[in-house]
C-alpha cells in the first residue's frame, strides 16, 4: 500500500476542494493510504476526515509568486514538512502552488516525487522559477488545456511539453436526475411556481467574471419572448471567498436586479444553497454567463443531472460541453447571444430532453471521478515506480 499526501494551503471549501475531496473518495483504498496537510484546521480537512483521510495541520504562509527557489527551501517548514514525511512514510505528493517551494525541496531529499495539480493560471512564471517548474517537479496536470495555456503564456514560460492535461471528475451517482434527496419542486415551490413555468438557472459566486450582468441582460431578452418565464440564482460569497471588491460586485448586481421592474418579480437570488441540486433539478436550462472559466463545476453537474447547458464560450466550459449536443456555446459578454439558445431550449422540450440525456451520457462516459481516479492513480504509481529505480 502506498502512503499518498495531498497537501494546500486552502482550508474552505470551494470549486477546487470539491474536486480533490471527490477524487479522495474515489480512489482505491486497498492501494492508497490518504493524508492531507494543511496550515490551519478548516471545513476541508473536516470533510476530508469524514472521508477517512489523516489529516494534520502544519502552520505554514504559502508562498508569494516572487519566490526564489534556492532561497525559500531554507525556511523552517521545509523541515517540518520532511519530519512529517518521515514519519508517515509517503510515497507521493499531490501540491497545490503555494506550497510548492517548500514541499518539492522536503521531498527531494527523500526521494519523493511531487505532482503540481494546476487549478487555476494566474499564478506568473519568472524567469528564475523555470528550472523549479521543468525539471524539480515530477509531474504537472492541468485541469484545463485553457488553463494550461494561460499559464504557459505567449511566448511560453515553460516547455508545453511538460504540462498535462487531465480534466477533474464529478460523482455522477450524486449528480443524477433520479439520485435520492434530489426535489426539484423544493426551488419551484420557495419561488412560487409549478412544474410548467419556464426556469432559467445560473449557480455561481458573486465575482465579476461570473458575468450576472450578462445573465441580467440574457434574462430581459427571454422575457420579450417568453413573458412568464422566470429566473433563479444560487450562490454567495462565503468564508475566503468574502473579498471587498466582490462584495461590492454583489451589491450592484442585486440593486440591479431590484430596480428593473421586469426583473425584480422574475429573478431570485437564493443566496447560498445548501444542494445546488435541487437548483439544477428545477431548472429546464442552466446557464454560465461567465467571461472565463477554468473548469466550470456547475457546467459538468448540469449535464450530469441531464439539464441542457447554455455557457459562454471560454476556458473549461468550451471543453467539457458538447456544442449543438449537450448545450450551447456562445461568445461571452453578449446577453442576447445567451439568450437566443435559451429561448430555442424553453420553446422545445423535445430538443430539451434530447440535450439533457446527451448530457447525462456525455457526463457518465468522459467526466465521471471513477476516469479521474484511473487516471490520476496511473500517474501515482508510475511516479513511484520511476522514484524506486
């Protein structure tokens, strides 16, 4: 059995979290013993425990983007990381980007390989930091090839050869039409409608590139030709999330919305939503009105749940739906181009039908966690397997 760490500085639960917490719970437990280290106690390593992992908590700053490799691996926490490595006898290491200068170097000396899992590109590579990034690290996936290519820039800061691409699995027995404590009437009947009205959803945080206000402006063109249809969204700004600028953000939007007198009767803010289930089961199309994305959670448990998707045509959705088959693309920051397949989608249920079961195919064969798993865990051990020899 081998000993594998996963190690971030986040401690909230978010997109990213999700992900590693689905793909902790899919992985062979006869072939992997789990941990997780994290600088503080938070509700990720609570639900990671839940799960059976070990978990600990290291206090440690993760890193600026400045960082000198050479430099920072002389902090104390490398060797506090190396103890832990020790005496938990690890084999493998998957990193989120901020702890890397510290845990590559505590490894190195043990002989441990490290994998980057690339959540996100807005992390820049100095010119300094190429040799850590190429040649220190023994794997680097990418959630998204359009993550993988903001990251790597023009020209690229690093060899495009060096950077997989793998995109991250959904349990799609949880996100399932029919799966158990899924009521879609649940939304319906907080928003004070039945099962015919028309429903258009969007579930995201408030952050400016998840483009509400295209949603807004999306939403007013539905209504020209579809006057009773109605509009729901779901989701807020919690724990680290809770930032000024996107506090201000949420505040316009939701004035926005109260002001327009077309909108302030027919679109809902639900706020937090404890099971976004329920929001995709009421709704007959979901959409993402987002500038840029890189994955689109909400865009993979859409299709999952057999919902027709309606998104904006960047970063991880472009690659996860199916264009004409399982949704929609369409350029971003333009309300009436969301609009015209939305309207296409409520005046059709046959087409809505079609295009959800597509979906649900599409989400069991290529986004499932299980794929994810197999693949992640051929990475694990032929990082080990290269360590040995």
């Amino acid at each position: 059995m081998h000993n594998l760490l996963f190690i971030t500085t986040y401690t909230g639960i978010g997109g990213g979290e999700t992900l590693q917490l689905a793909l902790m719970g899919a992985l062979d437990r006869e072939r992997y013993r789990l941990h997780l280290v994290t600088p503080r106690p938070g509700k990720f390593p609570e639900a990671a425990a839940a799960l059976g992992v070990k978990v600990a908590a290291i206090p440690y700053r993760g890193t600026s983007t400045l960082f000198v490799p050479g430099l920072w691996e002389q902090l104390p926490i490398t060797r506090n990381l190396g103890s832990y490595l020790r005496a938990h006898d690890i084999h493998a290491i998957m990193s989120d980007y901020h702890t890397l200068p510290f845990i590559v170097p505590a490894a190195e000396r043990l002989r441990i390989p490290v994998l980057w899992n690339i959540m996100g590109w807005w992390f820049p590579v100095r010119h300094w930091q190429r040799s850590f990034f190429e040649q220190r690290i023994a794997e680097r996936v990418a959630i998204t090839a359009a993550v993988r290519e903001k990251l790597l820039g023009s020209p690229p800061k690093l060899d495009p050869a060096c950077i997989d691409v793998q995109i991250p699995g959904i349990d799609v027995r949880h996100f399932a039409p029919d799966a158990p404590g899924v009521d879609a009437m649940r939304v319906r009947a907080r928003l004070g409608i039945d099962a015919q009205t028309p429903l258009v959803g969007l579930v995201g945080r408030f952050q400016f590139n998840k483009g509400h206000e295209v949603f807004q402006e999306a939403a007013r063109h539905v209504l020209n030709a579809l006057p009773d249809a109605r509009f729901v969204a779901a989701g807020d700004n919690v724990g680290s999330f809770k930032v000024p600028k996107d506090e201000a953000y949420k505040a316009a939007i939701l004035k926005a919305a109260q002001d327009d007198p077309r909108l302030r009767d027919r679109l809902t803010y639900l706020g937090f939503y404890p099971d976004v289930r329920d929001v995709i089961a009421a709704a007959d199309v979901m959409v993402c009105s987002s500038y840029y994305e890189s994955l689109s959670m909400t865009a993979m448990e859409a299709m999952a749940m057999a919902r027709p998707m309606v998104s904006t045509r960047v970063g991880g959705p472009s690659e996860t739906i199916r264009d004409g088959m399982t949704g929609y693309l369409v350029p971003p920051h333009d309300g009436e181009a969301l609009a015209a397949p939305i309207i296409r989608l409520l005046r059709d249920p046959a087409l809505r039908a079609a295009m959800g079961a597509a979906g649900r195919r599409h989400a069991v064969e290529a986004l499932s966690v299980e794929r994810y798993a197999a693949v992640m865990s051929a990475k694990f051990d032929a990082m080990i397997a290269r360590q040995s020899h």
